[in-house]
C-alpha cells in the first residue's frame, strides 16, 4: 500500500514523502521525497519497490484517491510492473490506516516534538536514516517485536524448510 505525507521544513516549506509499504512484513519497500507532489512521487516510490522486490508482477497495490494515485501515467506504470491496483472508499482514510499510522509514527520519532525540520537536506538524510533504522533494526509488534527485514528473513527460512521437507 501506499501513500503520501508532508514534511514541514520550516518558514511554510515542505517536502513530500511517498512510501511503499509491503502489508506482511511492514517493509517499507520503496519511497521517494521531493517538493512536489507531481505524479513522478509516487512513481518512483513504486519503481523502487519494484527494484527492492526483483519485480511486483501479480503484486496489488492499494492507496487512497488521490490525483496522484489515480493519474494515466500511474496507472499506465502499473500496468508496466504487472500491479493491479486498489483505492479505498473516496473520503476515508481508514482504508490506508496502516499507511497513515506509518507516517505518524516517522514524523513522531524523527520531529520529537518540533514543529518542522531543520532545512530540505537534513530532512532528507533524517527521514532516510530512520527509514533503514526502521526496517532493519525497529521491532514491529505485528511481526512478533522482529524488524520487517528479520520478519522477512525468518519466514523465507521457514519457506526453505517446508520446501526441503517436502
């Protein structure tokens, strides 16, 4: 799933972060800041999940009604990567509540308490660092308190044995 959120860098500035999150394991597979919430944001967060995953054929892709997510050149990208895509209900939000949450949770520990960031490029770098942080180190509760990636990894290895004993 996916979706779009702002980061204030003071003086009324702001880039915007699109995330791609992977719904089984909380990875966030692809992403993209920029200052501009063109199309191009979303695609190139879900050209780099496709990258992050050897490819998203078969893969469903659900996000809110935005203009973004409901453009020619978006739709036409998906079609490209074999995605099929999925919006929720037009005016709510709980469908993409997971992605929601996601982002309140980044600005949360990223801002600790202040209003906006301390310029374009330290945001930037904030938001990458705790990115990787969060999938590589940060326990997630739905994933038995193990980060998306040792979530991932421990049931690949559960996969491999159930191949073999097959």
């Amino acid at each position: 799933m996916g979706d779009i959120t702002y980061l204030p860098t003071g003086d009324g500035d702001f880039l915007y972060l699109a995330t791609v999150l992977d719904c089984f394991s909380r990875r966030v597979v692809g992403w993209s800041i920029a200052d501009h919430m063109r199309t191009e944001l979303v695609a190139d967060a879900l050209r780099m999940a496709a990258a992050t995953r050897g490819g998203l054929s078969g893969a469903v892709f659900h996000s809110d009604h935005g203009a973004q997510y409901t453009s020619r050149e978006f739709a036409d990208l998906c079609g490209e990567l074999g995605v099929t895509q999925s919006m929720g209900a037009v005016g709510t939000s709980a469908d993409n509540a997971a992605c929601e949450s996601f982002h309140a949770t980044l600005k949360r520990e990223t801002l600790r308490g202040a209003h906006h960031y301390p310029g374009a490029e330290l945001c930037r770098r904030t938001v990458f660092r705790w990115l990787t942080r969060y999938n590589t180190r940060r326990r997630h509760s739905a994933n038995g308190h193990l980060s998306p990636v040792d979530y991932e990894h421990q049931h690949q290895q559960e996969s491999d044995k159930l191949t073999l004993a097959a």
